[in-house]
C-alpha cells in the first residue's frame, strides 16, 4: 500500500470537480470562503483549535519531547502536535518539530497559506504559482495533474542534471515547477506569493567539553536510532560499511528481540562482496539477518526503469536504484513499514575531513601537513604522502621557484598515470556550457553558502546544505513511497549534525583517520575490523555490468544512431565516445564515463516519456500515474 502525498491547491486549482480525477484528491477537504477556495489533501489532515486548517506529510521524532513543550498529551499523534505548534508559535512552529516534514496549513483568520519544510529536506515541496492560483504537492507530475498544464522543460536544470554539478535548490525538470528548499518557509495570500525565507539553517556554536566527547557524539546517534525504531516494524540496512554498521549495531543494542538487518551480497564478483565486514557486525550483535545478490539486475531492464521514472518523473542520478529497490521490497514483503539508512554518514561526520588538509597547504603550515598527510596514508592508503604533498606545494606553495619545480614533479609523478580527462561538463551540449557559463555557475554556487562563516565549520556545512543533500532525499522518498516504506536517517538527526559539524577540524581527522568522529564514537562496539576499515568498495564495476546488460539495446544505438531529442542537451560526440567506451571490454570505462552515459540514458528515457505524455488528454486533467513492483 503506498503512503499518500501531500496535495493542496488554492483559487482557480481548486476546483473539486476538476480535481475528482485524481484519486488521492476524492476525499480532500475543500474550504471555501469570501478569500478563495482551498482544497487540501495529505498523509495527515486536522483542523487546529483556533480553526487552521492543516495537512501533512510527517515523520516526527521526540514526540513525547514535543508534546511536553506544548503541554499537550504524551500520546499526542504528530499532526495534532503540529497543529498546536501552529497555534502557539505561528510561523516559528519548525523550531518546535524534529525530523522530517512538510506541512501546509491553510489560516482561514489570516487567510494565508502557510508552507514549511524541514530542516534537510527529508520530505519533499513543489509548487506551480500563477495567476490562476497555486497547486503544491510532494511530487511535480501531482502539481502538473492539478494545473492541467505540462510546463515547458527547464534546460539548466537538464544541463545540471547531466554534469551532476547542481546549483539550485529550486529548480525541478520543469519550468515554473518550483521546490520549496530545506529550512524555508512561504506564504501565499491574495493571490500573492512570498518569496521564501530561511526559518532555520546551520550555524556555528561552542560545544561544550562535554559535547565534545565521544560518549556525546554515540549518545545522541543512539538515540537517534531508538527514535528511528519506533512507530513501525523496523528494520536496518547492513552493507559493513561504517555508517550503516554503527546504526545497525546501536539498533541490535536497543531491541529486547533479534533486529532484522538486510545485506546485499555479491557471488559472481568477490571484489564487490562485503561478506567479512557484515559478517563481523553480525557477529557483535542480536540479529536476524536476511542476505540478498546485489549482482543482479538493471535498471535499463524494461519493467524496472519504466517503474523508477514513473516513481521519479525526472530524470534521476541514483546508481543505486536497483540495489535500494531490491533491499527496500524485500524489507516490505517481510512486513517492515520502516527501514533504518546509514544515507548521509559520510556527509555528517566527515563533511570537512579532507578540507583540513587543503587549509594547512592555503595557510602554508606545511609542517603539520606533512606529518597528517603521513597519518591519513599510513592508516588508507592510496598514492602516498610524498605525493600528496607534492600536489598540496605545487598548489598553495608560497615560494615561486619552489612551487615550479613542485609542479615539474607533480606532472612527473601523474603524467602517465593520470591522463587528462574530460571534466563533468564534456557530456552538456557545448553551446549550453557556453550560454548558460556552467563553469562559472558552479564553481560560485560553491562558496554561495556560509561564506562569512569560519572554513572548516563553512566546507562541512556545505556538504550537508548543498543541492545534493535534498535531491537525494527526494529521491529515496519517491522510491519508496508507493511501496508504503518508510526510510530512517539518523545521521541527519538535528543534535548529531549539530555535535559534528561544531567539532574541531582536527578532531575530525585525528591521526590521520577519516571519520575520526565515529571510529571514536564506536570504539568497544563495533568489531575493530569494521571500525578501522580504511577504504570502501568502488561499485563501478558493478554499474559497468548492469548498464553493459542494455536489455533495450539503448546504450548501443548511441554509438552509431543516437535519438534527435537529445541533441539540443547533449554533446553527441561525447556521448558516442562514452557508449563506445562502455561495451569495449578490452578497457573498462572510468568513472566518469558510466556517469555520464548513465545521466544520459535517463534523460532520452524521461524525454521520450514526456513526448507521449504531452499528447491531448481527452479530460484536461493527467492523472497520477503509481506502479508498484
């Protein structure tokens, strides 16, 4: 059964004989009044004391901490929490909520839309505005139903998409389909919409000594989990890697009964196969484990992809489709209505590790550069702390003479190991690259963001506000939704982001050690063989078998016939150099080739989509489209 959605619509949208076709939209609650008409529809609708009304897409947490701040009811249900906040604290009731909502609440006293979501974007907004009214939902092809209107297509949106350099929070597929970014709030009044403004965001603060140790940083992630256990059959995903086996672990410690986990597993490719770190976990804990392949599927596959961009309705970046649908399915035909995700351990704890490498090279402390750059190669690896500082000199080196002959021996040492390559944007028509100055567009969306605030505290801030962060929740979100999951993600608990991106840069590498934080934190209850793993499994290869599978034969025609739709986006020549790298077996594809033909692919599926979809509909009215697998 798929969790419904968040659906509101106001003046000319709202017309509930219009509206009838859509299915969740049949029971929604329609007010009409001297102002305008609204309808409203959600996962959760009440009406407040004071008579707002109000709808809701919730996942709350500290629910019983939020009850007793507004002197309500222990077993207050979240939506009446909201509506109380409301009525108490007016357009400031976020700062009272935790966890994951989007919330619209129509003020029939103020007759004003109010729109607020959560703090990282963990439930998604859009909206279309116009003269005719305003129609706001979860999902862009809802908005589109609402309005009977398909927009034209957003070109830098499609050009970021392509390149994976997102700049904006706001932009969707299509022009004047707009996302309510993470922290913000609008209002909608007499026809009249208010730019969104920032209710909440990072800031820097003093953690105290106590806030400081590791016991805090585990404390507040357990109870992060123990929050995320709750409301449901939970479950946790186990890949051995840090993040998910310190979640699944906290989790194990928490339940009176064995805490199921789901583990992809990879027979066919033991380069891939995680098997010894998840068997370790396993080990360590109370557990009912359940294992799947991992090596099997494509997302190209016809019933699959048809099934992901139905769920999308964009073009999407997420190699990880098929592996996420495998895990989540199986946890819902086991009757899990929640699943624990580790998504985000890298961001949270370790957003600004390696940043503190690059301020001692700017601040030309090359001293402890050298001896960290010793630490973090002697615990991960990699080309070796010469090197590396080598490439740091030839960069940031203040002495002239010296930075050239740093820079003689960088090309030295990567001439032949490192060819140049193609940067992010090769795959992007050319004339676009140019006309829309995509370079210059992401390099200042780069330090857009925290630019007055301290380095370390601004780089690892960024990693967590940054485009990125929203569209993958949104993502997960979509993926999950119409199976009736839903996903859990402590990491972006407010108090444990809150205890990390404070922290020290130096505690955050200390000795060297990436996510120093929660190899700390863990320290006596993860296996020492999980907790100091140095390195994570490279899936390229994996995605190189999937997309080489090309059941539709789709990624072949590229090579020699590519679709005329994708000419004004792309750079066909680039395209045809990456789909010929693909299936020549004789030298893998990197990287950014897989990347840049998968973001392609998806694009000509969607476009091919959209062409049909844009063909009359006898009604004027599109309907929601669910598939479920």
């Amino acid at each position: 059964m798929s969790r419904p959605a968040l659906h509101c619509a106001i003046g000319g949208f709202a017309d509930p004989a219009k509206l009838a076709a859509i299915p969740e939209l049949r029971n929604a609650v329609v007010e009409a009044s001297a102002h305008c008409s609204v309808l409203m529809s959600g996962p959760q609708t009440t009406r407040s004391a004071t008579g707002a009304l109000v709808a809701a897409d919730l996942d709350l947490t500290h629910l019983s901490d939020t009850a007793r701040r507004l002197a309500m009811p222990p077993n207050s249900s979240a939506i009446e929490l909201v509506a109380a906040a409301y009525d108490r604290f007016d357009d400031e009731l976020g700062h009272v909520l935790e966890g994951a909502f989007a919330i619209a609440i129509w003020d029939p006293k103020r007759a004003t839309l109010v729109v607020v979501r959560d703090r990282f974007g963990l439930k998604p907004v859009v909206y279309r505005a116009n003269a005719r009214g305003l129609a706001l939902a979860s999902d862009p092809e809802a908005v589109i139903a609402m309005t009977g209107e398909r927009p034209e297509h957003d070109v830098l949106w499609i050009t970021e998409h392509l390149s994976g350099q997102l700049t904006n929070q706001t932009r969707t597929a299509w022009k004047d389909i707009v996302r309510l970014p993470p922290g913000k709030l609008m209002h909608y009044r007499d026809g009249m919409l208010s730019p969104p403004r920032t209710w909440w965001s990072l800031e820097p603060r003093e953690l105290s000594a106590v806030e400081q140790t590791d016991e805090a940083l585990r404390d507040a992630l357990s109870d992060a989990t123990g929050e995320a256990m709750s409301g449901g059959s939970a479950a946790a995903m186990l890949s051995g890697g840090l993040d998910s086996s310190s979640l699944a672990i906290l989790a194990s410690r928490l339940s009176s009964e064995p805490f199921p986990t789901y583990s992809l597993r990879f027979p066919s490719a033991p380069e891939l196969d995680e098997g010894e770190y998840i068997d370790a976990v396993l080990e360590a804990g109370n557990f009912r484990p359940k294992m799947l392949n991992g090596g099997v599927g494509t997302a190209l596959d016809p019933t699959l992809s048809d099934l992901f961009l139905t769920n999308q309705q964009q073009p999407f970046p997420g190699f990880g489709m098929v592996t996420t649908h495998t895990i989540c399915s199986a946890a819902r035909a086991d009757g899990h209505a929640v699943l624990i995700d580790g998504h985000g351990g890298d961001e949270v704890i370790g957003g600004a590790s390696f940043s503190y490498l690059n301020e001692l090279a700017r601040s030309g402390e090359w001293a402890k550069l050298w001896t960290l750059l010793r630490k973090l190669h002697g615990f991960a690896g990699g080309r070796g702390a010469v090197a590396s500082f080598v490439m740091a000199y030839a960069r940031h080196g203040g002495n002239r003479s010296a930075a050239k002959l740093a820079g003689r021996l960088q090309r030295r040492l990567f001439s032949s190991s490192d060819p140049a390559q193609p940067d992010w944007f090769s795959i992007v028509a050319p004339e676009l690259v140019s006309r829309l100055d995509l370079r210059a567009r992401s390099e200042a969306a780069s330090t857009a963001i925290y630019s007055n605030m301290p380095f370390g505290f601004a780089t690892h801030a960024r990693a967590l506000a940054g485009d990125l962060t929203p569209s993958a929740f949104e993502l997960l979100d979509r993926a999950t939704r119409p199976m009736g999951l839903q996903l859990r993600f402590p990491f972006y608990d407010r108090r444990v982001v809150e205890l990390c991106v404070n922290r020290s840069d130096v505690d955050k590498i200390k000795n060297g050690q990436p996510r120093a934080l929660m190899r700390d934190a863990m320290k006596g209850i993860l296996p020492e063989h999980v907790r100091l793993r140095p390195t994570k499994v490279d899936f390229t290869a994996n995605n190189r078998r999937a997309m080489r599978e090309d059941p539709q034969g789709r990624l072949r025609r590229y090579i020699d016939n590519p679709p005329e739709r994708l000419e004004p986006y792309v750079n066909i020549a680039r395209l045809q150099e990456t789909a010929r790298a693909l299936f020549d077996t004789s030298a893998d594809a990197g990287g950014l080739e897989v990347m840049q033909l998968w973001r392609a692919a998806w694009l000509d599926m969607w476009l091919e989509r959209e062409e049909r979809a844009r063909q009359p509909i006898a009604s004027g009215i599109e309907p929601i489209r669910e598939v479920h697998a």
